[in-house]
C-alpha cells in the first residue's frame, strides 16, 4: 500500500485528517526501515503499513496511524525518541515509545515474572491505550505473516497470543480481533486439530445444504411479519470456537450444537426487543442461554442480547440482537473512542471512557500481588459475566465461577469476613456453590465469625482473596511484625546501616504501604523480602556493600596461592571451576568443561576443587564473544550501544573477515557473571542484524599456559595477554 492509498483510506472516514502528516511518517519509517526485510522476504517496511491499515480499518486518529507506521523505527533502526519528537511532535514520540517498551517485554517467561508484565502491560494502558491498539494490531499482522517464522518461534509466538493478547483484545470488547487470533494461534498449535474440524463443516455442508442461509432467510421472513426493519447477517463460528467448546463440554463434533452465530443489527432499542420476540415465538428459546447486555451493559460498553434457540432441523443457533451503534462499539470495543466519521470523533453514547474502564479494571487488581495477580488479570480477561441480585433487587456482577463468598466480598468486606452461610433463590446452600445469571443471593453473617484458610480454595475474586489473605496475615500479625522487625535489621546491618523507625517508615511509604507495621507484617510473613526493602532506600549502598572484590572471588586456595583466570575457557562467576597448577604460575582457574583440562587430566595431584564468592561481582571479567554482522550503516554503533545498555563494557574488538554483506567480528566484553553474559547475548541475539553470536574459547596450544611463563600478578583472578592467534569463528 503506497502513502496516497494509506492516506485516502483515512481521509474516507476522517476528511479532515492531515494527509501530510501520514505521508511525511509513511517516508520517514520507509527510509528508516531502507534494506531490511523480513522472514519472508518481503522490505521490512511492508509490516508498519499493514498495522496501520488494520488501525486505519478500525476508523483510528491520525496519531495512532503514525505511531503505527513508526512503532519499529526506535528499537531496529537509528532513529531515536529525540527524533520522532522533533519530526513528529511529543504525543507520538510518546505513544512510539510506549509500544517499543511493549515490545521488550518478555511475556512468556516464568508466572512470576510474566505477573510483574501484566503489571507493566496495565500501567502502559493507563498512560494511553492506544499503545495496546498498535500493539495487538501488529501481533495481528505478524500472526497473519507468521508462517515464515522457524518452527519453535512460530509455537512460542502462538502461545503468547492465546494466553495473552488474544483474551486481552476480547477483554477491550474487540471480539473479532480474538477470535482471529486465536483461530491462528490454534492453526500452529494444533493443526490436526483444526483440519479435522474444517472437513467436519465442508462435509456438514455437503450433508444439510447452505443452512446459514437458508436460516438467515428464515429470521428475515419472521421481521418482515413483525415489520421490523433489519440487517440479519450469519456465519459459522471459527474452528477454535468449536475446538474451546468440544473440549470444555466434552463432546464430539456430531453432538454439538450452537455452531452458527446469527447477528441482527436493528434501527432502535425497542425494535431489538421486538426482534427477540418475534424470534422466540417462531422457535423455542434454550433455557440458561439467555443474556441481556443491554439492561445489564459489559465494562467495556458492549451492549447486545444473546439468545440460543432450536431453530431449523433442531440445530441450535445464537442469535445478537443489537443496534447500529451499539454494533459500532461490539466491533471496536473500547477503541470506538477514538473512531473518527466524516472528520469529528464519533458520537456514540455507548463508547466508554478508556480512562475509566483502566481505572475500574485496575481496582480489582490493586490488592492482588504476584502469581496472585497473575490468577485475576487472566480470569478477568478470559472469563464472562454473571449477574446475581441482592434480596432488594440491586444486580452486582461477579465473574464466571464465583461463589457466595466472592458475592460477600463483593457488597463489603466486612460481610464476607463476618459470612457464615448463604441462600441461593431461597434455599440454603454450600459455600463453595458455583452462582448463575439471575439468582438471588442472601448472606448469612454471625458475630465473631473470621474468614477460614480452606476460604482460598473456594473464592476465584482478586478481592476475596485478598480480603481472606488480610485477615489471615492479622491474626497472626504480632508474631510476623517481631520477625520482620528481625529480618529488617539483619538486612540493614549488612550494608552498615540501621533499621530505625524513621527508615522503616520512609521505606514504607516508598513501596506504597500505610506504615512500617504493614512493612514488617509483609517482611515476616514472606510477602516481601527484607532485600527488596533495603535496596528501596539505598540501590546503590545495597549492591556496593555485596559487591565482592576479585581478590576474593575464587575460595577454595592456600594463602599462599594465587589464582589466574585462563584465556582458553574465560570462567565467569556463577559456572563450576577448578584450579590447576602451573610451575612459576600460581594456580589457573579453568571452567570444568574447558577442553584444556583434557591434557592434566591424569595429574590428578594438580588439581584444586574452588568455587565462586557468592555474593555480587564487579564487571570486570573479560569474556570473548563471536559475532556475524550484516555489513550496513549504523549497524555496529547500534551493538556496540546494545552491549553498553546491559552495563557491559568493551575492551576490545578486532575484525576478523570482512564480506560485502556480512562480516565476523570478536568483541571482548568485560561482565559480572554467567547471568550478566546471558543478558548480553540474549539482548544481541534479538537484534534482527545479528546473524550469529556464540562465545568464543580458545584452544590450541597457543591457549595453554606455559610452564616457563611469568609469574601472574598477586592477588586477584587477572587475564592472561592477548591470545597470540586469531580465534576461528563460528559458520
């Protein structure tokens, strides 16, 4: 798609767009973007404008356009945010570098970490939510495209999408942008699967007939006897839809129902009510598959009524019945309030405020912490509605699963510590009872009654389980504060500092809590470590107290011994070592796997088990590492600048074969230990210009120490001198 075409397309819901604007960004990322390509291919250009079309098609503004088409440029090019501001202005230079920290999460590692980037996810959406619309646009295309990915990429790509992207554009009330994403998530996940149920509909087709058509005639006939004038759309539901729903109600594809969807979009609200009846008089209505959003409206403003009905031949068919506007919102979700219509932003009553819908999702996560935050985040995003009533008639939602108790938790805290039973309808039932759409509930509370451990096992809201956690964490909150106070001053004394009131409470406020009894209370019921607290009041003081100077990072040697790092095998901090003695060297410490060890390896009586300090190593142990460029502009300022982001340095750098469009490179960086060079080569092996990376070793005899060699500096683990060789590199 060229600029002039991106731009019309804009123009012909926005006329009041700036076709400049999207022309000066469309040349701009195009030239930024001059050379690369992607896995297909394809210019890598060609990925931005395929975003912003989706956006385009969403009807967006003209800042998320060019955010769009420029959401790359900062992290695979050489433009940088001082850039993008000064071509483009301080609004999209902001929303660009939103979604290029989007892009460096890592969302597919352990829970814990991946709570921690559903935290950083939720606190980008509250600066501005069209950093999430780019985002989920782009993983849409790359999904589109992502067959030209390795196979393994491909699988940990598509999981990503399903556990997080996808649930989280349904959660936004996109609902056409999950189901395609996760149609193709399921494609690469299980194909078997997918085919088998694709056959399934072509040979249903073949059986029955077009019913889709032949049951949108028959919804039709029903309106026009009503004189309901209306658009009556249908289609199958997509193959993961089916997949979900086979595998949840453990059916075979013959035994399900409800797969076809009929949408009915009307001119007012009274004519969709007028639509269900004329529906449900010409077919039966399945009972508990009733469901009036338009009465009881979603968060995210999606208004709509659902019902299942027998319809031809006694196949079940879901039928949504909704206006034009509320269709407008179901398809955008709460991205319709930035949609643009002949020039203004729409004026449709049923969009919500993103500002409010992040603040009223955000509060039902402030007191959940961790995995536990994790657990809510995705049930809210995966799991629908449903709606309860108080004895008065008040309606209170709850999630998909909950129980009276979370409906306790839910009115006020104080009734769910105090709840001792509840009724259902009426009738007395089990705490743990699993509550439906339109049932009464009413709490039984006693005096003196507090919430029970085994409460955990029963509740599925983030509040419940806090509440429970709370009062728990009270009971015993004396004997915590006395261990917490202990850990606090053990850690503070560590890095010669004391753990005083003021500090405590200074540290308190600094993590967002009350007061330093709440500090103390979390620090002795492990909910916080006592680490976490010191290096809140002094980062630096924390780490330079653990620091470990090099003359004491190997144990495991006489006094009189002196260790020397070996260039053949470069041992870091945190790998297995030994030492090995060398007449006139002292001693040199190798890795465990270091080939070199192959040739003392029947003088035992030279051998010396040693192992690393275990506290925290200065940067200064220098590791060669083997790197195949592509031989553009800028490339190698751009890793050099990459190795200096993860606080490592280079020392030296040597070309050791140059072609016209690759060349072979050895870095020596100096790090702290094999953690820090994991974080080098991973943060190096993302960068689309790096073709291969691998960590050199010596060998050779010019690698080996000589037994006439000079006697190595006193204390401390130094290098030996430049290797006499150039190294052979990788490929």
């Amino acid at each position: 798609m060229s600029a002039d075409d991106l731009a019309a397309r804009i123009a012909a819901y926005n006329p009041r767009s700036d076709g400049d604007l999207i022309r000066r960004a469309y040349a701009y990322g195009d030239r930024m973007h001059e050379g690369q390509t992607r896995h297909s291919g394809e210019p890598y250009f060609t990925h931005p404008v395929a975003v912003a079309a989706i956006l385009a098609d969403m009807r967006l503004d003209d800042d998320t356009i060019v955010t769009a088409l420029l959401h790359d440029t900062v992290e695979d090019t050489r433009a940088r945010y001082t850039d993008i501001a000064r071509e483009f202005g301080d609004e999209i230079a902001r929303l660009v570098d939103g979604v290029t920290k989007l892009t460096n999460l890592q969302l597919t590692s352990s829970e814990s970490k991946q709570a921690e980037n559903f935290r950083k996810l939720f606190m980008a959406m509250s600066e501005d939510l069209r950093v999430i619309l780019v985002k989920l646009a782009d993983r849409l295309h790359n999904m589109r495209t992502i067959r030209w990915q390795r196979p393994e990429k491909q699988k940990q790509k598509s999981r990503e999408t399903m556990d997080i992207y996808a649930p989280l554009a349904g959660r936004m009330g996109m609902q056409w942008m999950r189901d395609e994403l996760e149609d193709l998530a399921f494609q690469v996940l299980n194909p078997d699967g997918r085919r088998s149920i694709i056959r399934r509909f072509v040979t249903l087709q073949r059986e029955t007939g077009d019913v889709i058509e032949k049951i949108t005639n028959d919804i039709r006939h029903e309106l026009a006897k009503v004189g309901i004038e209306a658009e009556v759309f249908g289609r199958a539901k997509k193959p993961y839809s089916i997949w979900r729903k086979m595998q949840e109600k453990q059916l075979s594809f013959s035994r399900l129902s409800d797969i076809y969807g009929f949408r009915v979009i009307t001119g007012t609200e009274q004519e969709c009510y007028g639509v269900l009846g004329a529906i449900h008089q010409r077919w039966k209505a399945v009972p508990g598959r009733f469901k009036d959003y338009i009465s009881q409206p979603k968060s995210n403003g999606y208004r709509s009524i659902h019902t299942t009905v027998s319809g031809r031949d006694g196949k079940r068919v879901e039928v949504q019945i909704r206006t034009r506007e509320m269709h407008e919102v179901a398809e955008a979700g709460v991205a319709a309030h930035w949609s643009y219509r002949d020039g203004v932003r729409a004026e449709n009553r049923f969009a919500v405020d993103p500002a409010q819908w992040i603040s009223q999702l955000k509060e039902r996560f402030v007191e959940a912490e961790g995995e536990e935050f994790l657990e809510h985040v995705k049930l809210e995003m995966y799991s629908d509605q449903v709606f309860c009533f108080t004895p008065k008639g008040d309606v209170v939602k709850l999630p998909k699963g909950a129980t009276p108790l979370d409906y306790a938790y839910g009115i006020h805290t104080r009734i769910g510590d105090s709840c001792v039973g509840a009724k259902v309808d009426g009738v007395r039932v089990p705490l743990w009872t699993r509550l439906k759409n339109g049932q009464s509930v009413e709490i039984i509370t006693a005096e003196g009654q507090r919430p029970q451990s085994t409460w955990l096992e029963i509740v599925v809201t983030g509040r419940a389980k806090a509440a429970i956690r709370r009062s728990l964490r009270e009971e015993n909150r004396e004997r915590y504060i006395k261990l917490g106070r202990e850990l606090a001053r053990v850690a503070f004394e560590h890095v010669g500092k004391k753990a005083t009131d003021k500090a405590l409470a200074t540290a308190a406020r600094q993590l967002g809590l009350p007061h330093a009894g709440e500090l103390l209370a979390r620090l002795g019921s492990a909910e916080m470590s006592a680490r976490d607290v010191v290096d809140t009041l002094y980062p630096d003081l924390s780490r330079k107290g653990e620091e470990v100077a090099p003359s004491r990072a190997v144990l495991g040697l006489a006094p009189e011994q002196h260790p020397r790092r070996g260039t053949c095998c470069q041992p870091l901090p945190g790998e297995r070592i030994v030492g090995i003695t060398y007449r006139g060297q002292g001693v040199v410490v190798h890795a465990i796997d270091c080939p070199q060890l192959v040739a003392v390896e029947d003088q035992p009586d030279r051998w010396i088990d040693l192992h690393w300090h275990s506290g925290l190593h200065p940067a200064v142990y220098t590791v060669s590492l083997g790197i195949v460029l592509s031989n553009d502009a800028g490339v190698l300022g751009r890793i050099c600048t990459l190795i200096g982001e993860q606080k490592a340095n280079i020392s030296d750098l040597e070309f050791v074969d140059r072609k016209p469009d690759f060349y072979r490179l050895r870095v020596d960086v100096e790090l702290r230990d094999v953690e820090h060079l994991h974080m080098v080569m991973t943060a190096l092996e993302a960068d689309n210009d790096v073709a291969e990376l691998a960590r050199l070793r010596r060998s050779g005899p010019e690698a080996a120490p000589r037994e006439d060699a000079g006697t190595a500096p006193a204390g401390g683990v130094s290098g030996v001198g430049p290797v006499a060789a150039a190294p052979v590199m990788p490929g």
